[in-house]
C-alpha cells in the first residue's frame, strides 16, 4: 500500500519542484509564511518541508529571517557535465553491441524527442524534464544498477542547471532538440565516440561553459 502524501510531503515537492524549475532561483530569500499563504497550509508542514530541503542542499535556512534558496556553486556545472558524460558514454559502451537494445533506446529517444518539441512552448518546468527524461535513457539500458543510481543524483541538478540556462535564452530550445535528435541516431548506430563528442559540446553550450583549453 503507497503511504499517503502529508502535507509537509506535498509542500516539500511543491518548493522542490520551484527550485528545480528556476522559478525560486538561487539566492533568493523566502519565507515560512509566503509559502504557506502560496500552498494554502499551515506553517507546521513548511518549517518540516524547509528542513528537509535544507538538509538535501537546497537551502539554507536563517532564523527569524527566512529560507535562502542556495544558488548554483562555483564550479557544480562544470563537475556535473563532466560526471554525465562518464556516464552516459559508458553506459552506451554497455550496450554499443546489442542492436536490439540500440534500436528500443534510439526509440524512446526519439519519442521523448517529439514530446520535447510539444513542450517547446509550455514552460521551461515541463521541457527540463523531458529533458532529463531523454538523457536518462541510455543511462537505463546500459543496465547498470550502480550507474543508474548515480545518475538519479544528477539528475535534479541537472534540471535546474537547464532551467536556469532556458530561462537566460529561450532560443536554445531548438538547438538542444536538434542535438538530441542526432544523439539518439548516434546511439542506434552504437556510435559511441560520435555520441561522446555532441554530448560533450552540447551540454556545455546549453550550460554556457567555457572551451577547455
């Protein structure tokens, strides 16, 4: 039997999921009360939510002053990017052999795809996700316990990180559908160093990262 949300749960999820989308960006200061007046609850389930959230990173909380939303740290994107492409190029490594299993990925992918071109214009919230969704996929069917379960831990980061860069320039839209476009052809060709290169550069230009040099 699922246990039934409470409503420190829900309120947990909600400012979550604010967070995650950008619409609470980083060094912003929030309130007990302004979140209870927004989620129509008590501050009880708030102050329960705030500390859950404080203790997974994503605020600081100050006495009598409020809740700081923590912003992104000098250099997180650069360590996340960097973690995603082990993972994801090895995961595809796992399974650069097996033609059934490239064609099932390469289809999901695609599907997710067509669901991101659907979402283009319905707020970056629903877009991340799909986004995340996608890259999660060739995570899934290299089959590894371990990889998959280090990747779920990206993942949030890495929704925020493309929220935040959505939101500074909504026209790189396109270009990331494009590019998943040809990731997912890559992976069902099993082109493992191709994938590797694209899924290098695009993810540092959606995250603005500098050239290595």
């Amino acid at each position: 039997m699922s246990k039934i949300p409470t409503s420190s749960d829900l309120v947990y999820a909600t400012v979550k999921e604010l967070i995650l989308s950008a619409e609470l960006p980083g060094g912003e200061l929030i309130s007990e009360g302004d979140i209870a007046t927004r989620v129509g609850t008590s501050r009880t389930p708030v102050r329960e939510a705030f500390l859950r959230l404080e203790a997974e990173g994503w605020m600081k909380l100050y006495p009598k002053r409020g809740a700081l939303i923590v912003p992104i740290a000098d250099g997180e994107a650069e360590h996340i990017v960097a973690a995603r492409l082990l993972v994801e190029t090895g995961s595809l490594c796992a399974f650069r052999s097996d033609t059934g299993r490239r064609a099932a990925a390469a289809a999901e992918m695609r599907a997710s795809v067509n669901r991101q071109r659907d979402l283009a214009s319905a707020g970056s919230a629903a877009f991340t996700a799909e986004d995340a969704d996608f890259h999660s996929v060739v995570v899934r069917y290299g089959a590894n316990p371990l990889l998959a379960a280090f990747y779920v831990g990206l993942r949030d980061r890495q929704r925020r990180m493309t929220a935040c860069s959505v939101g500074r320039d909504p026209m790189q839209i396109d270009r990331i559908i494009a590019d998943h476009a040809q990731l997912a052809s890559f992976v069902e060709h099993g082109n493992v160093e191709e994938f590797g290169t694209l899924l290098r550069s695009h993810m540092r230009e959606v995250h603005h990262l500098t050239a290595r040099r």
